[in-house]
C-alpha cells in the first residue's frame, strides 16, 4: 500500500477519536473558541520544536509561501475548526463525522468543474455512494429527521472550510514539509484566535489539571500526528482521494462514541457507514 493511502487512513482514525476529547473537555464548560486556543497554545510549541530536530530547513520559507500558509491558517484552520468543535454541543460524536464528510462532494465537484479533472466511473461512484451513506444516517428519506437544524449547519460549513483546506493545500503548498505546513498554518490560526478573544483564563490559571490532560491529547493525537499525516497523504495521493479515505472518520467516530459516550446508533447509521466503507474501498481499488 502507498505512503499517501496509510497516512490517509490513520489520519482519519485519528481525527475520529477527536470528539471524544471535545466533549469531555466541554464539560468542564469551557468554550469551543477558548478550548481550541489552548489546544494550539500546546501544539505550536511542539510542532516547531520537531521541527528544530528533525528538520531545520522546513523553518526556511519564502515570503509567498508564508502568506500562503496565512490563509491557511486564517481562513481555513480556524473556521474549519472552530464550527468543528461548535458542532459537538449540539450534535453526537457520529453525526458531526458523517456531516464533516460530506466534504469529498465539494472537492469532487471543484476538481471536476475548475481543474477539468476527467470524469471517470468509479470515481462518481464512490463520491455518490459515501453522500448515500451520508444521507441514511440523517434517517432524512424517512421523515425522521430529529437532529439540531444549527448543529447541522455548522457541520456542514466546517465541511466546507475543510474542502478548502484540502485544496488549497494540493494546489499552492506542494513544495513544502507537511509539518511545516501544519506549524505555520496553526501559528497564525492561534493569533486570529487571539486577536479575536484573547485567553485571559490561560495566564490567570483558570486550567483544571483534567482541560489541560484533555487538551493536550487533542494538540498532540488530534492536531500534530493526524493534520501532518493528511498534508503528508495529499502531496502523495491528491486531495481527491484523501477526501474519500477520510470517510474512515466516521466508522471511527461512531464505534468510539457507542462504546465511550454511549451514544445511540440506529440501523440506518449503520448501513449508511457501510456504504460510506464500501465507498472506500472503491476508491482505493
């Protein structure tokens, strides 16, 4: 198997385990905004530190890449995130998944449209099969659709930031270290966060031992390994395919929060993920 399909797989194994730790650390009644600041206020540290040891000269980059990797951070990172980890106050753990994944849909169409990318069969077919995934699992052909309209939304606007992040990335930081990417992206992402609410309760202690252990899962297991591997996936594979192979996220999720959270999962959940699972497989064949 590829470099670009294995780090794809584990990234996505990862980012499934995510909503564990958000909704554990929400409930210490901390805010999506402030959790994700401190989340970055650990992980940047960490990220250029690695870095420094392993990779001196991906500190080194051009004026352009540097405001490439800005808008990144700024447009993509945050609000990716931001709606992400909103999401969970008001959706399960697997719903916000399988609505994250709608995202391969919205890089299908780019590609196909704005890159002229050819149209193939199997392609269609596994895009179409994950959204029919997508859409049982909502119970939305049975009238009984009884999920948070507002956390529907912010799932899919996150979504979407996200398949903007997996193309913009493709298209303009190819000639970059996937940690590098992920450093400065993430660096900048924190200052917006800061300009925007600047975290008072950090530097006044307000941290309880169990957000800061919470916290520092997410920046390492749920930011550092799985944002790397995915940079690292798309410069192997392309955005397209790392788009389908994300969909591993949300079997991830729902086994995690079933077991975990004990969160409920219907039948139609769980033909829905195996379609998004077969749709998977498609794409890798």
């Amino acid at each position: 198997m590829k470099k670009g399909y294995i780090y794809s797989i584990l990234s996505a194994i990862l980012f499934g385990s995510a909503g564990l730790f958000v909704k554990l650390a929400f409930v210490g009644g901390i805010d999506s905004i402030s959790l994700l600041t401190l989340q970055y206020i650990i992980a940047v540290p960490l990220m250029f530190i690695l870095m420094y040891i392993f990779d001196k000269k991906s500190f080194f980059i051009t004026k352009v890449q540097l405001l490439r990797l800005a808008v990144l951070g700024v447009v993509g990172n945050t609000f990716m995130t931001v709606f992400y980890y909103t999401s969970f106050k008001y959706l399960p753990m697997q719903m916000v998944a399988i609505l994250l994944y709608t995202y391969p849909l919205m890089v299908f169409v780019y590609s196909t449209v704005f890159k002229k990318n050819s149209l193939s069969y199997k392609k269609l077919f596994a895009v179409v099969l994950a959204f029919l995934g997508c859409v049982l699992t909502l119970d939305i052909l049975f009238g009984n659709f009884k999920y948070s309209l507002r956390g529907v939304v912010f799932a899919l606007i996150c979504a979407m930031f996200y398949a903007f992040m997996n193309i913009y990335s493709e298209e303009k930081l190819q000639g970059l270290e996937p940690l590098a990417i992920n450093a400065y992206s993430t660096f900048f992402s924190l200052i917006s966060l800061m300009i925007y609410k600047f975290p008072i309760f950090v530097f006044k202690g307000d941290v309880s031992l169990s957000l800061l252990g919470y916290t520092t899962i997410l920046a390492i297991f749920c930011e550092i390994i799985p944002l790397t591997l995915l940079y690292a996936a798309i410069k192997h594979i392309g955005s397209l395919k790392v788009s389908i192979i994300g969909n591993l996220e949300i079997p991830t999720a729902m086994l995690v929060s079933f077991f975990i959270l004990h969160e409920q999962i219907g039948y139609m959940q769980i033909i829905g993920t195996g379609l998004v699972v077969y749709a998977i497989y498609s794409i890798r064949k």
